[in-house]
C-alpha cells in the first residue's frame, strides 16, 4: 500500500525518494532544509532522501490515418510511441 505525505519545506523540483541513512552520492534534506549530499558513508541517523524529479518525454508518431488512442493536431493524425512516465 502506498501512501502519499506532502513535505511543505522540499526545494522546487526535487521529490522525496526515501527515509533512512544516506549512502555516498545521495542527496538529502538536511536538519535547516538544505539539500545535502553525502559525500562519506560517516552518517548513522536516517533523513529524507531526494532526488532530482525527471522531466517527462514523451515520443509522437505521425499517422497515416485515424487509430485508436491517436490525437488530432494540426489537422494530422498522432500517437504516442514512447513515453518515459513509469509507475514506481
């Protein structure tokens, strides 16, 4: 089961990833809510990893004639080939 919390004080365009002890190379909101990167294995309390959130790319297809899930733009016909939006 999933749950979702909102964080007010997370920095514009990173997302909350986990909770516990940062390995070296993470990033983490720190105690003033600064981001922090753990650049040891030093740390031993656990904090709130984050990561950079990924922009969206999704990969249109023109068509030849009107199919099922295409859009009209334009006035042609297109759908979706690739889209990197993956469900964690």
């Amino acid at each position: 089961m999933k749950h979702e919390i909102e964080i007010p004080d997370l920095p514009e365009g990173w997302e909350p990833f986990a909770y516990r002890v940062p390995v070296e190379g993470e990033y983490f909101l720190s105690i003033d809510n600064e981001i922090s990167h753990a650049n040891d294995n030093s740390h031993w309390c656990p904090w709130l990893i984050i990561r950079k959130k990924q922009p969206r790319r999704i990969v249109l297809e023109e068509t030849c004639k009107e199919e099922r899930k295409a859009f009209l733009h334009a006035g042609k016909y297109w759908k979706i080939v690739e889209d990197n939006k993956c469900a964690e």
